[in-house]
C-alpha cells in the first residue's frame, strides 16, 4: 500500500513539473509585435520554430519582418543635449527615439558641414537633408527603420534633389538600399533634377558593390540614360566602376 502512495505521489510531481514547464514554454514562445527591441539585434538570437519571421531578441520572441540585417547593431553614443542629426551621426537610437517621441519634426532638414563617409573616403554636401538620410548615409538601419516606421518621407529631396534612396545609391549598401525599396517600390524610378536615376547616382560616386543589385533585383535599366542623353558609364570615375558597369551590360 505505502509503496503504491509513493509512486502516486511521484506521478503527481512529475506532471505538476510537465505542466509547469510548458506553461514556461508557452509565456517563451508567445510573441511580442511591439517591442523597441526589433531595432536590435544580437548572434545569439535563435528563430521561433514556429514563425519564420520570429527571432528571440533579448529572451523574448520579436515579430521582426525584413529586420534581420540588424545583426550585429550596437547603441552609440548618447547624450542629452544630442540633436537629431548627431544622434544618428553616433548611431544613437535611444536619443532618435527620445526626440521623436518629445515631437520633434522627423522630416526637419540639415544645415551644416559637409560629412565625411569613411565607407566612401569621401566627403558630401548634406545640405538640407532629412533624419532618414542622415540614416542611409551612416548606414544605421535601426535607425532607418524607427525613422520609417514613424512617418519619415523617403521622398524628400536635399539641394542636390537626392531623396533617401539616391543618397542609399550613392553612399550606402544594399541593406540600405533595400529597406528602402521594399517600404515603397516606387522609390526604385527616384530621379534627380537631371533625370538621373539611382543607377546613375551610384556610378558617379564609383559605389561598385551596389551595381549588381540595383541592376539585376531591382531591374534599373543598364543602358539608361539622364535628360541629355548620358548613361551610367559617363557618370562613372574609377575603372572598376566601368568595368563592373560593361560586365553588366553598359554600352
């Protein structure tokens, strides 16, 4: 008799340990749409088994959509007294969201120096350019897709009519240049005041590494041509550029 009470004794523990491991199980796998944490993203994050858009992100089961290119990121520099624009300009999106959500204009537009891109070893005008690309210039796709999600217009053009996806063209990569493109196709016909399109804008800062993409994904014509009839390889400087260019087709 006692030994038949132990054994059911055992049993009862053993399932009331079941039962809370799978409500443990469950309160894991539920999954948070919501979470600031998309915007960061760490290698030890594992895929839900469940959802092929899901990873764990800080412990918990992030919705994160085309967000997987956050690997990797890390939080900047922060400061208080930091503007938007040197909030971005030191990958700081704690202070980017802070501003946001006090109300600042997210489409204000930058007056000041010319910026250097170390990407690029070279320097641009930025003049009257948004947050956004500000954000497609240093190549913070966390704060890129903040910046989207609240109500950035990647249409905006600065002084030298470049919207968020020519300076993603020009300066950028293609992770850049793809957030972009698929948060609204039509930014792939961007022009310039010149006709030029994205292909264009690439060429003439020689950013080899996007041709492929912007050619063969996106579809923008190799042999196109800007409104006095000049096509990609006018625009381009280095011979890699060129070269890269007639291997895809530039005549």
């Amino acid at each position: 008799m006692k030994k038949i009470k132990v054994l059911k004794n055992i049993l009862l523990i053993s399932l009331l340990i079941i039962f809370i491991l799978s409500c443990k199980k469950k309160e894991d796998e539920s999954v948070n749409i919501n979470n600031d944490s998309s915007y960061i993203s760490k290698p030890e994050n594992i895929y839900h088994k469940t959802y092929t858009n899901v990873v764990k992100i800080q412990g918990k089961f992030v919705k994160i959509d085309s967000l997987l290119s956050y690997r990797g990121r890390e939080e900047g520099e922060y400061y208080e007294d930091y503007d938007i624009f040197e909030a971005i300009q030191n990958h700081s999106l704690k202070r980017v969201q802070e501003l946001i959500k006090e109300g600042e204009d997210i489409n204000q537009t930058y007056t000041g120096d010319n910026l250097y891109s170390e990407f690029m070893d070279d320097s641009y005008s930025a003049e009257n350019t948004t947050p956004l690309s500000f954000a497609v210039f240093y190549r913070d796709l966390g704060i890129m897709k903040y910046l989207l999600d609240n109500g950035a217009n990647p249409f905006i053009q600065d002084d030298d009519s470049w919207n968020a996806f020519l300076w993603a063209c020009g300066t950028g990569n293609i992770d850049t240049i793809k957030m972009l493109a698929e948060f609204d196709t039509d930014l792939i016909y961007s022009e310039n005041i010149y006709k030029a399109n994205g292909l264009h804008i690439a060429a003439l800062n020689d950013n080899i590494e996007v041709f492929e993409y912007l050619v063969n994904t996106l579809g923008i014509d190799i042999n196109s041509k800007d409104e006095d009839g000049d096509g990609v390889l006018y625009y381009a400087n280095e011979n890699g550029a060129i070269e890269k260019l007639k291997e895809l087709g530039a005549e």
